[in-house]
C-alpha cells in the first residue's frame, strides 16, 4: 500500500512540476532563469517556515546536516539553475525531455549507496528512456537545439540524481516535509551570493512577473516538493523518482497546447518512448 501511495504523491508532485515549468518559461521573458531561481527559492523558503514552525528541526547530527546542506545546494541552488536556463534556451517540451535520463542515474546510484533493487524491467524502461533522449538529440543534427541548452540539461540531471539520493538517505526515520524544508531553506542560503546580480531585474519586475514566480514557487517548490519527498519516504528513490518522470511528458505536452511550441514527430516519439519507459520503470 505504502508503494502505491508513493507512486500517487510522485505523479501528483510531476503534475506540480510540469505546470511549474510552463509558468518558469513565462516568467523568463521578463527576468532571468538566475533570478527567477533564487526568488522562487527565497518564496518557498517562507512556505516552508510555518511547516518547520509546526513539526520543528529533527536531530540529524552533524553528517546529517552536512548531507542536507550539500543535498540543498547541489539540487536546488545549482541543478535548478542548470535546468531553467535549459528551459530559457531549448523550450519547456525539448528541456523537459532531455532530463529524462535522471531517474536511471538515480537508480543507479540508490542501488550502489542505499541497496536499492535493480531488475531487467527496470533496465528495458532505462534504455527506452535513452533511446527517446537520442531521437530528440537528433533535433541537434537539425539545427533545432542549441547545444548549451544540452549541456545544461546534462548537469541538471547529474546533480538531480545525487541529491535526490542524499534525500533518500535523509528522510529514513524522519518527516519527508521537514525534510523538503530545510533542504529548500537551504537552498535559499546558498542563493544569497547571487543577490547583487539578480537586483536589476529586481527593481524593474512588473506585479505580473511576481505573481508568476510566486506561483512557480508555490506549486513546484512547495507543493511539488512536499509530494515528492514523501513520495520518496513511501517508496523509496528507486520508484518515486521514475514514476515523477511523467512530468517531462505532461510539461511537452502543454508546451505545445498552451506555449505554441513546435510538436515534431520525433518530440512524439520521444514522448511515446519515454512514457513506456516510466511506465516499465515504476512497476520493476
């Protein structure tokens, strides 16, 4: 049962994100993918106030602290950064596909830290995954993706699955929600450096450029974070991450409906493959 319910925090946490990446590529036509990831960093900071008000600081001990922090700083204050700017470059439908390999890098790494299980179904899921990516690596070939928009996406991805791995290990025995709020708190410290860069854009954001960001952080910082960390403490990373890479597929597809972004046939074949995929993934 504890799966099962992993599984539906997990899809409803991609649900949060794809939205969230719409509302993100909005945003960056007024700021940048930098201040838009340290203001929606500092939002969800404040969210997560009243739930670490309500539930307290559980003693990790010093490593767990340390974890926390280099979980926090690796995935929300880089890896976030990384993959806006992906999205600023290549479009929400072509940024959310190419991170799709970060699940199997999660899984690899659950299974060499955590002992987290790996099957023959989950590796058939893996390279379906692969195979989707490399078809829409093609678009490179034909001058549709800029390669910095992949190199951003690569890293992105790296950090991601590092991070989520550290959380795996964080919230055995403790609460996912406070766990998800010292990690974006933290997160939020470390985007303190970048706040002289980010004042121009600052001083000259419209009320519209705030209500988006806010909700960029309410839905996919907050809210998202909350489902997928306790995704996590139900199912584990192995599971809850796949299972959350339906985001990438629902973020393609409303890209296309609400965001005019071009649907190519091979954007449908990699939305085809990559949902077999998950699908192959999340039941291994």
């Amino acid at each position: 049962m504890s799966i099962i319910l992993g599984v539906i925090f997990a899809l409803s946490a991609a649900l949060l994100w794809a939205v969230g990446s719409l509302l993100a590529r909005v945003s960056m036509r007024g700021i940048s993918s930098l201040s838009l990831n340290v203001l929606r960093l500092f939002m969800g900071a404040l969210l997560y106030l009243v739930v670490l008000a309500i539930y307290g600081i559980p003693p990790l001990g010093t490593r767990g602290f340390l974890i926390l922090i280099s979980s926090a700083l690796i995935g929300f204050t880089l890896g976030d950064w990384l993959f806006f700017e992906s999205i600023k470059i290549l479009g929400v439908s072509r940024a959310a596909l190419l991170v799709t390999p970060y699940p199997i890098l999660t899984m690899l790494l659950a299974h060499i830290f955590l002992g987290r299980p790996l099957t023959i179904q989950i590796g058939v899921g893996a390279f379906l995954i692969i195979l989707a990516v490399t078809i829409l690596m093609g678009e490179s070939r034909e001058g549709r993706l800029d390669p910095r928009g992949v190199l951003f996406s690569a890293g992105a991805q790296v950090l991601w699955a590092a991070a989520v791995v550290m959380t795996d290990w964080l919230v055995t025995g403790n609460n996912p929600l406070v766990i998800a709020g010292l990690r974006i708190s933290f997160g939020a410290l470390g985007a303190l450096i970048f706040v002289p860069k980010i004042l121009p854009d600052v001083r000259r954001m419209a009320v519209m450029n705030w209500a988006t960001v806010f909700l960029v952080a309410f839905l996919g910082t907050f809210l998202g974070h909350c489902f997928f960390t306790t995704a996590i403490k139900e199912a584990g990373s192995s599971i809850a991450t796949p299972a959350a890479e339906s985001s990438p597929i629902l973020a393609a597809l409303l890209a296309v409906l609400f965001l005019k972004e071009p649907f190519t046939r091979r954007l449908l074949y990699a939305i085809i493959l990559t949902g077999v995929g998950i699908i192959l993934i999340s039941t291994g």
